[in-house]
C-alpha cells in the first residue's frame, strides 16, 4: 500500500505532517512516500526540519518570478512521469495551492485514488481568493476522499452533489501540529523576538495574498502604520513575506516606522511561539483563523471573504477587509475595549481537537484495505 504525501508550501507541509506521521504508525503493511514540488523552497524547507518530515522525491520546481501557468505545468508534467513509473496507491493532496490542483489533474489522468485533506472550504467567489478557490474546488470534484474539517465544509460537498460516503469529517490537522509545537518549551535564540511583547502589547501581522497587491494591500499597510501612531504601548511584528509586490507596499509605508519590526518569514515553531505571547493578530493567512483561538488570540481578517467562516461565526475572528478604516477602528476598539477583547479570546476553537491526522489515516487504510 503506497501512498504518496505531495506537499508544495508551507501551510501544506505544517497541515501534512500529522498525516505523514499518522500513517507512518498504522501499519508496517503502509509506505509512505513524500513527494515536494518546492512550489515555496525556502517557507518548504523551513517546515520539514522542523517536523523532521522524510523527503523522498524533491522537484526543487520553484523559479523566481513564477507564474501560475509556469508552476502549474511543471508540477502536471513531472508528476504525471512520476505517477506513470510508481504507481502510487493513492495521492494525498493538502487544500488549494497550485501544487494540489496539478497533483490531483496528474492523479485523475493516470485514474489514481486522491484523496483530499481539508476538503470542502469554499468562498463562492472565484477570484477571492485567487487562484485558491477554484484549486479547490477542482480538486474536490476530482477526489474520492474528502476529508473535510468541519461540518459546515462537508454540507458546502453534500450541496455539489459530492456523495456522502466520500466524505469525513475530520477536524483540521493544523490544530494537530499546532498542539504539537505550542506545548513544547520554548526560548527564542534572537534576543528582538525574545523581547518582543514584554513591555509592550504585540500585534502580529502577516499579509500575502495576491487578491492584495496593490492599493487593498497599502491600505493595511497605512491603517497599521496610524494604529502604532497613534498607541504609544503597542508594537508591530510583521514577517515580511518575499514576494516583491508585498516588499513595495511595505516599504512605501512600514519601513523604518518605530516598534514596526519587520523580519524574514519566520520557522514555524518560533512562530506559533510568537502567536502564543502576542495580545492580537492580523492577517490574511487561512491557517491563522484556525490556529489562533485555540492560543486565545482575537483575529483580524484582512480579507472581505473568508473559506473559514466557523471561525467568524464563533466569534474568534473578525472579517475588516483590506480596508483602512475597518482595520484601525476595529483594532483601536480591541485594544481598548478588555470585554470585547476577553469575549473572543475565550471562544472555543470550532476547528478541532488535534487528532484530525489519525483519523485520516484510520480512514484511508481501512478504505484501502477492501
């Protein structure tokens, strides 16, 4: 029984591991072979020392200045020869990056099993985000298990007519690897992240999405830099994510502006260090929405959609766009406000209770196994 684990990004390796690690525990009967296209090298890497993931086949596909065209027929094409000589038992694909949608393509032309891990999150509007939704949504149409994370994620399957015994329920495995590292002690090696929410409240942000660029993004940018003019005890921490439509905005209105730090991306275990210590967190990222409430932080989503409205719904996240007056008045009003701030600090998590890997892994051994 050989199931190949394809990961492309970081969110997928993080979201991954817990699976790789659940399957490598099943059974002797199981091989698990991990396959990186390095859609994201460096942010990749990063993520597999950190879970001391095996590697099996590395594409190193990624090229500077990448478009989706360029990453998407890289990965069908060299895939698709991989799949042809192994042949896989399956293929585990992780959400909706562009790594996901030509892995599962390169599945389906050869007939293999896919297997979709986070299945089933959806926006309803095919340019937010972009390509990310409709990468999902192809690729569900494409799998034969759907392992959703919420209930709300397999009612969005059961309405496209996806049959119901392809789906599980499964919680989200990014709590699994949350869990894992968040409970490990922990110090940081560099003395400004060490410091960093000590004497003053930290905000993280964290801000990427291609949907963004351009006049949305500056607009975040403007609102944080008028939020720390204007909160002499606040500071700013914002791990500055290399693609050089983010590093423009961040220069035109962050660079140099006191208690902003702006650092490299950051590996994922000092980061979910940084998360747990910081007093709130803005962000575009989707995994954050699903992290942040089982560390008891208050979200703020800078998208006007959002795949995660459980998050939304159970008060732990609120959706202010990429827009200048939402992102500062609702954070002034978090910052100054202690019982809205305590009311979504101390929701409950909607998305889990960390053993989303296993589960996925009992299913698929046992679906495989008939």
């Amino acid at each position: 029984m050989n199931i190949w684990v394809i990961m492309g990004t970081r969110p997928e390796a993080i979201k991954m591991a817990p699976v790789v690690r659940a399957l490598e525990e099943i059974s002797d009967k199981v091989q698990v072979t991990v396959c990186l296209t390095a859609q994201h090298r460096e942010l990749l890497d990063q993520v597999i020392r950190s879970f001391n993931l095996p590697v099996h086949y590395d594409l190193n596909l990624m090229t500077p200045g990448q478009t989706l065209v360029e990453i998407t027929s890289r990965v069908l094409e060299r895939l698709s020869h991989l799949f042809s000589e192994k042949k896989p038992s399956t293929v585990l694909v992780h959400g909706d990056t562009t790594t996901t949608l030509s892995a599962g393509f390169a599945s389906y032309y050869q007939q293999i099993p896919i297997g979709h891990v986070e299945a089933g999150l959806r926006t309803y509007d095919k340019y937010h985000p972009f390509p990310e939704e409709m990468n999902r949504r192809l690729v569900d149409a494409l799998s034969d298990f759907l392992y959703a994370p919420t209930e709300q994620a397999k009612k969005n399957l059961l309405a496209e007519h996806i049959e119901e015994e392809k789906i599980l329920v499964t919680g989200n495995t990014g709590i699994d690897a949350l869990l894992y590292i968040a409970e490990k002690p922990y110090r940081f090696e560099d003395a400004l992240l060490e410091r960093l929410g000590t004497e003053r409240r930290l905000i993280v942000l964290t801000a990427h999405r291609r949907e963004s660029f351009g006049s949305p993004m500056e607009e975040i940018f403007q609102a944080v830099a008028d939020l720390v003019d204007k909160n002499d005890d606040i500071e700013v921490l914002f791990p500055v994510h290399p693609n050089p439509n983010v590093v423009a905005s961040v220069k035109k209105y962050l660079q140099d502006k006191e208690r902003v730090y702006l650092i490299p991306p950051l590996e994922y275990v000092p980061f979910v260090h940084l998360l747990k210590k910081c007093y709130l967190i803005l962000t575009d990222s989707g995994g954050i929405q699903e992290e942040a409430p089982s560390l008891g932080k208050p979200v703020l989503v800078l998208r006007d959609v959002t795949e995660r409205p459980e998050a939304v719904q159970a008060g732990t996240a609120l959706l202010v766009g990429p827009h200048y007056e939402r992102i500062l008045d609702t954070a002034q009003k978090l910052l100054d406000d202690k019982d809205m701030y305590q009311d979504m600090a101390n929701k409950s998590n909607p998305y889990g209770d960390g053993k989303a890997g296993k589960r996925i892994a009992g299913h698929l051994y046992k679906e495989l196994s008939k």
